[in-house]
C-alpha cells in the first residue's frame, strides 16, 4: 500500500520522464487471483498532475468489477503542521478484509515528515504512524506506543 501512496502522490522519485503521464488515464489489468485459477480484470483509473508534487484533486481508483471491491485515493488538500507545509491525501476501500476503511496521509514535499492515521469502518482510529525529525512513531490498535530513531 505504501508503494500505492508513493506513486500516485508524487512523492516518490521519479525521473522527469516518467513523470510526463497524460493528467488523467486509465487501464484494464488482468491480474491472477492466488485463490483461483481464473483471471480477475481490475479496472484502473487516475487523474491529476503527477508532475506537481500535491496536485490538490488528484486521484487514484482500482475496482474489480466481478466483486466491487474498491480502493481509491484522494489529494485533498494543503496543511501545515509545525511550520511544515504537508500535502494531505484519504485513502478509502469497501474490501471486506481489510483492517481498514479509510486512512489519512499527509506528507512534506521532501518525504521526510510523513503521518499516517487509519480508521475502521465505525470510524474509530485502528493504528497510526509518524515520522518527524528522524523519529518513527507507531501507535496500533490496542494503543501500544513504538518509537523508533533513525539510526538506531
């Protein structure tokens, strides 16, 4: 999921030429489901400048129209946080199997600071994630408490 987040905000390091993609497209996948042997078409769609590094409206949706699974993820907006200007993006799925519904990313331009927040169905937060100044937080759903340093 993290690679999800990584390619379709901008904030991972593409080259200039991998970054010229038309503002919106989409495709048709065939992916094999590990359960069976037949085949699953996924339908893939995304909008937005990918050359802008919080291309505020941009978007990013898969649905598997043989089950109407659906992940789908948004550029919301701009804040900052401690002087921090933080592209701000939701992340939303109606796959029965996951431990979540929704997830709130925010992230600096430079990937440094980054905060995850991931919420259940109900709308209860089920685990949260932070980097800031080096330092790695990790609260998860029974509100254990990991701080981690880089270079530790």
């Amino acid at each position: 999921m993290c690679a999800i987040f990584a390619a379709s905000s901008g904030c991972s390091e593409n080259t200039e030429e991998d970054m010229n993609v038309p503002e919106e497209s989409a495709e048709d996948s065939e992916e094999e489901s590990p359960d069976e042997d037949e085949e699953v078409k996924v339908e893939m769609e995304s909008t937005g400048d990918s050359s802008n590094w919080c291309a505020v409206g941009s978007s990013w949706k898969s649905t598997n129209p043989q089950t109407g699974e659906e992940v789908e993820m948004k550029i919301t907006g701009m804040e900052t946080v401690d002087g921090i200007p933080m592209c701000k993006a939701v992340y939303e799925t109606n796959i029965d199997d996951e431990d979540f519904s929704k997830i709130e990313y925010m992230w600096s331009e430079n990937g440094e600071t980054y905060f995850w927040t991931a919420y259940d169905k109900s709308g209860e937060v089920v685990s949260e994630m932070s980097m800031k100044d080096g330092k790695m937080k990790i609260v998860d759903e029974e509100g254990n408490v990991m701080e981690y340093s880089q270079g530790q």
